[in-house]
C-alpha cells in the first residue's frame, strides 16, 4: 500500500522539482543535508568528442531518498528547488522500482549512454565544428573507410556537397525513454 496514503511514513524515493536551469544546484544542496540519497540521471553520447556536457535525463527533474517527517522541509527549501511532487497534498514515493532500473541502467555517476542512430543516406544532421559550425545539412554518402561523410547543405543560397570528418556532425540521438 501506499506510505503517502496510509501515513506510514518512512524512507522513500521521492520526484524533486528544480527550478529553471537549476537541476545541478539542487542535486548539490540536497546531498548536503544529513540523511539524504540524490538520483539525478544525465545523459551523455557514446561520441566522445561531441560530448561535450551531460544533459538531465528529465529536464527538471531528480530524485531523492529521505524520511519526511524528517527531511521535507529542508528538501523543499533547499538551494535550487521549486518543490516535491505531491498527490493530495502528502510528497508521492516514487516505486523504488523505478530508482532500481534506471540505476541499473546508468553508471556510477549516474551517467546513461545514449548512442547515435545508425546514420545513413538521408539523414538530416547538424555541423558542430569547423567553417560550417552550426550549418543543417542531409547524408548523401558515407565513406565509412576514412570515417567521412558527404552532406549537402544550402552554402551562398545554392545546394553544396562537402565532405566532412563524422566527428564534426551531431547525428540524432535515440532517446532511452521513448518507444520505438
């Protein structure tokens, strides 16, 4: 049965809101506090070098383990916090269940691997580094030996095939979470 119903209240993982831009400075200062697990999943490319930082597995959001009765008021106030998921006005566990797989899922640190889809002609990509920084562009061909590829992006208002290393293209991603 459910604690926030019964009032059995005990140790349970619980959904944090941060504030806006803010999910790192909450984690910090909810670790701080005696008492208290912090969860916040990331993730990060399997490309190494287009990594270039983490991003929140859900934007926003991070999980925490304490006591209520004991720790909700300093969870709630703490730095970079706007508040704890609630039903009925009592903070809703979250099924430990939940904590337990995605922290399979992910590394030590919390950190989850999201790789590339298998790019491919006609795959839309976009230019990180180098001349045409920030251009969209589609595959037109993969030289998979020299780790190249061919794009064709809009250069000086007319169509232009180049020729670029695949490190220097961020290529979709597949997100963990969503079905395909």
């Amino acid at each position: 049965m459910n604690p926030a119903l019964t009032g059995d209240w005990q140790l349970n993982w619980y959904c944090v809101r941060a504030k806006p831009r803010a999910e790192n400075a909450a984690a910090q200062s909810i670790k701080a506090i005696q008492g208290v697990d912090v969860f916040f999943p990331k993730t990060i490319s399997q490309r190494k070098k287009n990594a270039a930082s983490p991003q929140a597995l859900f934007p926003g959001y991070l999980f925490a383990r304490f006591d209520p009765i004991l720790n909700m008021r300093s969870v709630h106030f703490a730095h970079g916090v706007a508040y704890i998921l609630r039903r009925n006005l009592k903070p809703d566990p979250v099924d430990s269940g939940i904590i337990k797989e995605l922290r399979i899922a992910t590394t030590v640190d919390g950190l989850l691997e999201i790789p590339d889809r298998p790019h491919h002609v006609g795959s839309e990509v976009t230019i990180i580094e180098g001349l045409f920084q920030g251009g969209n562009g589609m595959v037109t061909r993969l030289i998979p030996a020299r780790e190249r590829v061919k794009v064709l992006l809009e250069f000086l208002g007319r169509p232009t095939e180049i020729e670029i290393d695949e490190n220097s293209l961020d290529f979709p991603k597949v997100h963990p979470m969503r079905v395909s």
